[in-house]
C-alpha cells in the first residue's frame, strides 16, 4: 500500500504538469484567436466601411452612358426611371413640326356706298311705292327652293311671281307685303309661278297662305306692294357649279331690296352681265371671274366687293348690306 500511495503523488505530478502545459497552450491559443478576433474585426470594422463607402461612391459617381439622338447629338441622363424606360421619345417641338395653315382671306367692301335718291330709277316691273292687285293661290313648297335657285328655306314665308313681273328672275329676293280684307303677311319671291298665273297673281306658299285665309280656299283676292324690311343679316355671293377662270356665273343671295346690276371689274372697266331666269348673272367668255364684283339695287346704291374666291358652289359672306328704304 505504501509503494502505491507513493507512486500515486508522482503520476499526479506528471499529470500535472501535464495538464499545466495544456492550459498555457489553451490560454496561448485563446489569447492567439482573440488577437486575430479583434485584428479581423478592426479590418471589418473600418475596411468593409471604407470598402463600401468606396463602393458607395463608385456606383454615385461612374460615368452615365450616353444615348446617342439620331441627328448624331448626345442627350442627357433622363431625370427620371419612367422616362428613361419610355418606348418612344417625345418629339422635340420645332418650328417645323407642323405645316404651315394657310391664311384664310375674309371679302370685303373696298368702295363706300354710293346710295340712291331714294326712287327705284332701275326698277322693272316691281316699282315701290306702287300697289299691284291679282289673286293669291297656294303650292306645296317643300323645302322653299325655286326657280331663283337660293336653296333649302328655313323660312317659310315665301311666294312664287307670275311669269310676267317675275321678269327672268329680277322679282328674285324681293320681299312683298301681301294684304287681304284686314290681314297681311310680309313673304320672299323665291320662285316663278308660269301660266296660268296672271300678272299681279301671286303663288304663295301653304304656311304664308295660311297667314290670310283658311287654306281650303284655295284662291283669294289681294293686294300686293314692295317693301325694304329691317334685318341684321348681310348678303352673300356664289359662284355657280362649274365656274372657272374661262366661264362662270355668279348670284347674290340675302339682298334687302331687288338687285338691278351685277358687274365685273375687268381691263376696260366694269363690265355688266347678262342675268338668267334661274337667277345667275354669266360671264361666257370669263372676263372678271374671281375678281372684283359690283352689285347695283334698284334705288341705285352700288357695293363693290373684293376678296370673293372663286369657289364654286360656295357660299361665301360679305359683310355688307344695302340701306333700308
């Protein structure tokens, strides 16, 4: 017992000792890692945010690529992701973008009025001042055009002359004051009544009949006078469908009294022409068509026009009017 209780102690020692070594090594070692632990964590510590300050940096400041424009120039960064994603660019606004629009010219009086002396001196067979008697008889108008050739009507208070005072076509655009027993109806003569109406009778239509008898009737006696109504409107110019430089024919529309003349400007003056039955004044050979047109009421007051294109079947204003008498 005492040998091995002897022997114990120094096996003890040695594993002491043993064990001693252990421990400095293991504390080295710790102390070794710990070193490397705070070496590596300083370099994370300030490399890795120097490195991503740095790469920070490098992705703010790299140089943006450039888009080249297709006439060769280089465009700047677009300011925003939409934009720079966008399918198609927007078209820069230069001048030449767009076509010039053509400047439309307005007509215009270019001569002051010259009025009359108040008598129709260029009156036909409707003269003012003169009560004309006949009958009064009534027609379906349908849309109110007629052998004056204005057009559709929206104004029904229309009439058609006998043959006789409608004197191929001067009646045209007259306005009449009709009167029966105690009534009265103001209308426009837009058409020809032929035979057998007689001179002084009057077609009317059925709306304007209707103003001074019972339809039915058919037929009544009247009276009948020029008159030069009040109204705002301005009357207007045409040319006839076919009008050209060579040949074309030319009506005045809305007039407030009767119109006696039509003329052109051509190069030894005015030239008058002929006026048809269906209310166009010709000019065959197309001396003056598109230039400037004069046109004389029956008391003699003359309007001249510049500025009137020559377009046919267009309806075009002039912004005048002859007086009232």
């Amino acid at each position: 017992m005492a040998s091995r209780s002897h022997r114990s102690p120094r096996r003890s020692s040695r594993h002491g000792r043993r064990t001693a070594l252990v421990s400095a090594v293991a504390v080295a070692a710790v102390a070794l890692v710990a070193s490397l632990v705070m070496a590596f964590g300083s370099g994370r510590g300030s490399g890795g945010e120097e490195a991503g300050k740095v790469t920070g940096t490098a992705a703010a400041d790299a140089p943006v690529r450039e888009r080249p424009t297709p006439s060769g120039r280089t465009s700047s960064p677009s300011p925003s992701p939409s934009a720079s994603t966008s399918a198609s660019p927007s078209p820069s606004p230069t001048p030449t973008a767009k076509s010039p629009k053509p400047k439309a010219t307005k007509p215009k009086a270019t001569t002051a009025r010259r009025p009359g002396s108040g008598t129709a001196t260029l009156a036909g067979r409707v003269r003012p001042g003169t009560t004309y008697q006949g009958i009064a008889t009534l027609y379906d108008a349908g849309n109110g055009d007629g052998a004056c050739s204005f057009g559709p009507s929206d104004d029904m208070m229309i009439a058609a002359m006998n043959t006789t005072d409608y004197e191929t076509s001067k009646a045209c655009g007259a306005y009449v004051l009709v009167r029966s027993g105690s009534a009265s109806v103001t209308v426009r003569i837009t058409n020809e009544c032929p035979a057998p109406c007689k001179p002084g009778q009057l077609d009317l239509s059925t709306q304007a009949f209707a103003k001074l008898a019972d339809p039915s009737r058919g037929q009544i006696p009247i009276t009948w006078s020029l008159v030069s109504p009040g109204s705002s409107d301005t009357l207007t110019l045409r040319y006839k469908t076919g009008s050209s430089r060579y040949w074309c024919g030319i009506q005045a529309l809305g007039h407030r009294n009767p119109l006696a003349r039509l003329e052109v400007r051509t190069g030894s003056g005015w030239t008058a022409l002929t006026r048809t039955e269906y209310n166009y004044f010709l000019s065959e050979q197309g001396a003056g068509c598109g230039g400037a047109i004069r046109i004389t009421d029956i008391y003699g007051e003359q309007l001249t026009l510049d500025g009137i294109a020559l377009r046919p079947n267009a309806v075009q204003p002039t912004g005048v009017q002859f007086a009232r008498h």
